[in-house]
C-alpha cells in the first residue's frame, strides 16, 4: 500500500467523527442511565459523575424485563431451529431433486418476500384466535417460522446450488436415501449457510413487534419489544429508570452483534443483494 | 440421478416448510381480499357490504389519504437519509485506510438494534425538555428554532426519516460498498492518473457502475415505507402525532382493524396497500430492466 498522505488522515479523521456521532445516541443512552433525573433534565449533554450500575437491577426487576426476556429467548430460539429445519430441508429438495411443480412452488415461497405482513395480520388474528393460541408462544412461533421462511430458503438454495455433487452422488451409490444425504453430507458442511439463516431468524423475531403486540395481551407470555414499551409508557419522565432499561435491553444485541457480525452483514446484506 | 427414488420423497421435504407458509401467510393474505367486502366488529356475523368498504377507503376517508401521503413523504425522505446517506459512506469508507474496515462494521450496528428500543431512545433526542437536539440548540444560542420535533406536524415526518437513515444508513453502505468492490480498481486508477478529481471519479466512474444497486435500493426504500410500521408506532404516539400528521397507512390500517373494530374496512385498506406496492414494484422493476437492455 502507498504512504498514507495528509488528505487520507482529513479523510480518516472526518470518518472517525461521523462514526462516533452515529455511535453517540447509543452512548448517551448508557452513560444517561447514571444520571439522576434532576441532571438529565437539567443539562441531558453532561457526562455522568459517577460510574454506577445501580438502577440496572431495578429496571430490570420492576420492568419484568427478566420475564420478557426469558419469553424472548423461549421464541426465538423456537423459530430459529424450526426455520433452519424446515427450509434446509425445502431448500435441498428445490436445489437438487427434481419433481413436478418445483418451480411454481419455489416461486410461491419467494412471493413471501414482497408481501408486508398488514397483507394477512387480521385473517392471521382471527385464525389463530379460532386455534385457541392467543396469548401463547405458537402464536408467535408459527408466523415467525412462516415469515422466515422465504428468505432463508433462498438464501439456502443459492448456497445448496453452489455445491459440488460428487459427494451426494458416491453416498447415493453406496446405497444412502435421500435423507441420510441431507443430514449426513448436506447439513455438515453448510454450516455458515445455515448460521447466516439461523442469526437473520433471531434478529427478526427477537425484535418483532406488530404480532406481538396484537397476538400476545398476555403479561405471562409478552416478549421483549412489547414488554420495552409498556416500561416506556408506565416511566417516561423517570428519565433514568427508562434509559437503565433500554440499556439492559440492547446490551445483549450489541454483544450478540460483536460476536456474530460477519455473519450478520453477510446474511443481511447478501439475500437483498440477490432478490 | 435419483436411482431408487421414490416419486413422492420430495415433496416430503418441501411439505413442511409449505404447510406453516400456506398456513400462517399464503391463506391469510388471500381471506384479507374475502374481509374487505364484509362490515365485521371481529366476533359475532358478518354483513356483506360489496364495494362500500373501497368507495369509502378511496372516497370520504381523508386521514387515509393523508396516510398515503405520508408515505411518500417518507419514502422521498429515506432516499436521501438512507439511500444517499449510505452511497456517500460508502463511497469514503472505500478507500483502502487503515480503521476504515473497522468503521464499516460499527455503521451497521443500530440495524441489529429492535426499532422499539431505537423509537424509544430517539423520542427522547427530540423530546422537548430533555432532548439532545433542542439542548443543542440553546447552547449555540438559537432556542427559538427548539421544538417539540415529534409534536410539530411540520417536522414529525423528517424527524422519522432522519432516525430511519440512522438505523438504515449502515445497511445501503454495505450494499453500495459491495457494489463498488466489485468495480475492477483499474477503472478509478486510470481516472485519477488523467487527472480526474475524486468527485469526477464518483459522479462517472462509480455511480454509473453502481445503477444495478441503485434500483434495488430504492425498491428497498419504496417497500420499506409500506412495512414501517414499528417506528412510527413508537415515536408518533401510536401513529399519528397531532393532526394524524404522523400517519401511515401501516398504523391507521391497524387503528381501523384493531382499535376501532373495523376488521373489514382494515382489510380493504390493506388490499389497496399491497395492491399499490406489488403493481408499483413490478411496474418498476420491469421498466428498470428494459432500460438496462438498452445500453
């Protein structure tokens, strides 16, 4: 690479500072939660005087965040086996098998990718009424699957299309059926496909809030997002209890983002990139 | 292929997948066109009404129509705030310096961020009293430009546009930032080396390049408006600010269904909602490949 010039370090210092402008709602949101009420609302810019954590466990235990957040986890992680399960298994038979109607039905999975969720919420509300799930984790689950759906099997067929056969075609000559090569060959080695889906499934339904705010009335049942505004609407001028909560509440999203990030981009990015 | 096979063994893999989409999407998306030709309080019988649900939605219903064009308020407003945001990003962020890699990855943070907790937390950026910006503006000396920024019809929209380029802005400058690693490097060099200017070298090596993602991106923003509805929610005060100022027709759909027991009028609203995307979009992206074609 060349030497750096002085019109490079502009470049990088102007980034710098824009980057730490976008950054800065989120660190003002942090560093506001150890403010009292009296020193937010008199000067909101000033830094903290002290460094303390205290109001984080009261947030935490009069928001009922702990309870929200166990439903959260319950959900999500629901979702996310049955998505990855059940588009692996449809992405494999539209990448690779062939059969009558693959076509028209790959493409009525795909059509799920346009449609806004206003399209079928009220015939969605009255059904899962008439099943009797209102205010339990398959009202949620169910559609979270269904809405995950398009796009993770797209992105798995694009992944499945890419392939070599040679090891499907050795394991169905010694014998192997169809299923023994989905779980024994395909599934092994399309593990960063497969966490690309897995990571886009948690994002959607850990933050999904019009279904659950509709299907959930339910403080037993009441997932994270809901649960976060219910807290904003009973603490909206305790100024410092409400940033405590929405810190512990993102805390656990940017972690997860440090940790998972190339997977995250790739997945977010990549399947709008290809539609 | 496919020695000893059964015939049927496929559609045992798609058969899962299909019955939970066609379940819980597919039929429900189809009974919302059998629900706008009904009056419906949500239990007890339904009366059939014809049209009168769609006279109404395209005739006396003005906050719908407002709702619309809120919309498109909206939409125009994310293109710069989103779509050109992310572009120029991208554009800087490009140049292989060392951070910038790093800076990239930070960008896309708020887009893992739920829009419950970034509504909440940019509600009090604006907040009249406690807000960043207002306090902001008395120290430079210019209070009487502060306001209630979500409270004012005049700026409750570009207010939810600028929070919507900060959570979206991240996500365009990883696409645009594809798209331009994809630009063989040679092309901007020898630009530079006749001398060409980096603003030169944007405006006609780069953009043009990056047409492809630029009629995705806005595809993205002009559907996006018609599925925000979690944003809005939150920071117009269940959709709507003063005067329905705020209102898109995402949130008023869901007033009618759900707070004013219209089940039958939501669903004809949400009919002309998906009908206008879909045949927009498709309009779009058909009229966006011919012109490809004819380069």
């Amino acid at each position: 690479m060349n030497r750096l010039r002085w019109k490079d370090y502009v470049l990088m210092l102007a980034m710098l500072l824009l980057c730490l402008a976008m950054a800065f709602p989120m660190v003002w949101m942090a560093y506001s939660s150890m403010k009292p009420n009296r020193l937010i609302f008199t000067d909101p810019w000033s830094l903290p005087e002290q460094f303390t954590l205290e109001r984080f466990s009261e947030a935490w235990v009069v928001g009922n965040l702990g309870r929200y957040f166990t439903n959260s986890m319950i959900v999500t992680s629901t979702t996310v086996l049955l998505v990855v399960l059940l588009a692996s298994l449809a992405a494999y038979a539209f990448a690779r098998l062939e059969f009558r109607g693959r076509q028209p039905l790959f493409y009525l999975f795909l059509a799920g990718l346009v449609i806004p969720a206003q399209t079928f919420v009220i015939p969605l509300f009255v059904l899962l009424r008439n099943l009797g799930l209102i205010d339990s984790y398959p009202a949620l689950i169910l559609p979270y699957t269904a809405l995950g759906l398009p796009m993770s099997i797209f992105i798995l067929h694009a992944f499945f299309s890419t392939l070599p056969r040679d090891l499907e075609d050795a394991a169905a000559i010694d014998g192997c059926g169809l299923f023994r090569i989905y779980s024994l060959i395909i599934m092994p080695i399309s593990k960063p496909a497969l966490a690309t889906i897995a990571i886009l499934a948690a994002i959607d339904s850990w933050n999904e809030f019009l279904f659950a705010m509709l299907f959930i009335r339910d403080t037993m049942t009441r997932t994270l997002p809901i649960g976060l505004y219910i807290f904003y609407g009973h603490y909206d001028i305790d100024y410092q209890m409400l940033f405590s909560g929405l810190t512990v509440a993102t805390i656990p999203l940017v972690l997860f983002y440090v940790f998972f990030h190339r997977f995250i981009i790739e997945g977010l990015t990549v399947g709008a990139l290809k539609e | 292929m496919q020695r000893g096979i059964d015939r049927y063994t496929p559609y045992l893999f798609v058969l899962p997948a299909l019955v939970v989409f066609v379940l819980f999407v597919l039929y429900p998306a189809l009974d919302n066109f059998r629900y706008s030709f009904f009056d419906w309080r949500g239990f007890g019988p339904m009366e059939w009404v014809g049209w009168a649900n769609y006279e109404r939605a395209l005739g006396s219903d003005g906050i719908f129509h407002l709702a619309f064009r809120n919309n498109i308020l909206y939409f125009l407003g994310t293109i710069g705030s989103e779509v050109a945001f992310g572009l120029m990003i991208a554009f800087l962020l490009s140049k292989p310096l060392p951070l910038f890699s790093g800076l990239r990855v930070l960008f896309f943070t708020p887009m893992v961020l739920s829009m419950t907790i970034i509504g909440i937390l940019w509600s009090y950026i604006y907040h009249p009293q406690i807000g960043l910006i207002n306090s902001l503006l008395a120290a430079v000396g210019q209070q009487d430009a502060a306001r209630a920024w979500l409270g004012d019809p005049q700026t409750i929209i570009a207010a939810v546009v600028i929070t919507s380029g900060w959570t979206y802005g991240g996500f365009f400058m990883l696409l645009f930032y594809a798209g331009i690693k994809r630009i063989p490097a040679a092309l901007a060099e020898a630009a530079r080396l006749d001398g060409a200017s980096e603003w030169k070298i944007f405006t006609l090596v780069t953009f043009p390049l990056l047409r492809p993602i630029l009629v995705i991106a806005l595809l993205l923003c002009w559907t996006g408006s018609f599925k925000a509805f979690n944003l809005f929610w939150v920071m117009t005060g269940e959709g709507g600010g003063p005067y329905h100022s705020g209102e898109i027709v995402a949130t008023w759909i869901m007033k009618q269904a759900f707070q004013f027991s219209r089940m039958g009028y939501g669903a004809a609203l949400a009919v002309i909602m998906t009908i206008v995307v879909v045949v927009s979009s498709t309009a779009y992206l058909l009229y966006s490949n011919r012109q490809r074609l004819e380069y």
